[in-house]
C-alpha cells in the first residue's frame, strides 16, 4: 500500500449538530430526543453495543430512512448551509458492482449522476485513477471485485468515497470485516486521506476508536443516551495501540460499554 498525502476536503468542513433524534418501532424506542455534535474537520467516533442503534442514528445524520420506524429530529450544520449534497456515506460491505472494474466502480456515483460526459469524463477518470494510486491500487485499475483481497475491495470503496469530494463523511464500520494487519493499514490510511473532512465512524472496536479518534462518543441504554463526558485522546491520529494511555482509556471505554443497559431484544436486528 502506498503512502497517502491527505485529499484537501473541497471547502471547510462543517460541523454537524443532531437535535431531537427520535427512532421508535412499534415495540421499542431506540433512543428518545437525543442530542449530538460532531466537531469540524476531525474525527468522530461512536461506540455502544449491538442493537443500541448507531447505524441507525448513523443514517438518519445521512437523511437515510429507516425502514419500519417513527422517526423525528433533524441535522444541521453549523456554518449554517445546507447539508445536501456535502455528506459522503460509506458502509460496512464495499457494495461494488461485480461486474465492473475497480476503476469504474470508483466512478459509479458521477456514471449515474450523468456526469461522464465530455471534458468532465477525462478529468474523472484522471482523479479516479489519482485515487487509486495513493490506496496503492493503480495497477488493477482494471481488476473486477472477484479478483481482489477484501482489504483491496475495501481500499476501492474508499477511493470511491474520495471521489465524491464531500466535506462530510459518514463511515458505518467500514474495516470490522478485514483481518487485523489489513484493518490496521487501512485505518491510518483513512486518517491521512480524509484529513481536515468531518468524519462520523461508527465501530464495535474500542481500540480502533482510540486509534483513529479525535472525539470518542458512548451510546448506551435503552431508550438510548450518549454517555457523558466524550472522551477526546491525546495526540494525533493515527496512535499508537500500545501506549500506557491508550491502555487506560481502553479500560475506560470497556466500563462504560459494560455499564449501559442492555437495548431491548425486540430492537436488536432493527436498530443495527
């Protein structure tokens, strides 16, 4: 994998206020007039055991439905423009076409946007390949998904991401499949490539928050709650796993994820 100079995000990034998030199906509230904020240009992180709903307080920040559920609140940015148009999302599966190569899978967004058209098609192409020159993937540009690692099919998703040049990104455990060597190379490159953009990742992983986090949010509970207060680590991101501190917040972590109440089974496969 090649080293990777950050991707200047296409103006300021903003940051996200959530007010009022509400999510209920019929036989449970997942969480109740909730509050949030995501600070500008750093990264977020927001851990919480299964089923306490983070992707779906994930996809609401996203303007994604929720299929089955009551759902209220709204996300603002706080430079005061709209959001439309300014959120990149990248999920948990890579989602490629497997019919198509990794260069084109990186173009799906402007193919279906109609944006492959004249002068706009080669200077696509050229950043589509850019990208995959810096996850370190330019020689299998054409390579279908079928012939790539997960960590490469991964590695595309992200260059795929990229080229949507959106100030905001929302990440839903996006390296929680892939081996652990992979996981950790892959997560130091986002850091460096999503530089200065405002980024939400949801993750399981305490140590992965840690690692990659400016600001570490707890949701825990049921109707669920941010554990307060957020946790901001020391020192630039990526760290390293095995320093004394990052060990003591780890076990900090655990406690706050170990105390929360446990989110109603009934809720478990709806809200994750």
């Amino acid at each position: 994998m090649s080293d990777a100079a950050p991707v200047p995000a296409p103006s300021p990034a903003p940051g996200l206020r959530i007010e009022g998030a509400t999510l209920r199906y019929e036989a449970a509230t997942v969480f109740d007039r909730l509050d949030m904020t995501v600070p500008a240009g750093r990264w977020t992180c927001l851990l919480g055991p299964s089923g306490v709903g983070k992707t779906s307080l994930l996809r609401l920040a996203a303007g994604l439905p929720s299929e089955g559920a009551a759902v209220a609140g709204r996300v603002l940015a706080d430079d005061g423009r709209p959001l439309a148009g300014r959120i990149a999302y990248m999920a948990q599966r890579d989602l490629l076409a497997p019919w198509a190569s990794a260069l084109d899978n990186v173009l799906l967004g402007p193919r279906l946007r109609g944006e492959m058209r004249g002068p706009r098609k080669a200077a696509l192409r050229a950043r589509a390949m850019a990208l995959l020159e810096r996850v370190g993937l330019a020689d299998r540009a054409q390579a279908l998904p079928g012939e790539l690692s997960g960590g490469m099919r991964q590695r595309v998703a992200l260059a795929r991401t990229l080229i949507e040049d959106r100030p905001v990104v929302l990440m839903d455990e996006p390296f929680s499949a892939l081996d652990a060597l992979t996981r950790h190379r892959l997560q130091a490159q986002a850091v460096e490539l999503l530089a200065g953009r405002t980024v939400l990742l949801v993750t399981h992983d305490p140590l992965e928050a840690l690692r990659v986090g400016d600001r570490i949010e707890v949701l825990t509970g049921a109707p669920a709650r941010l554990a307060d207060p957020a946790l901001d680590p020391a020192g630039a991101p990526p760290r390293a796993t095995d320093a004394a501190e990052i060990a003591r917040l780890h076990g900090a972590l655990l406690e706050r994820l170990a105390g929360g109440e446990a989110p109603a089974p009934q809720a478990l496969e709806a809200a994750e």
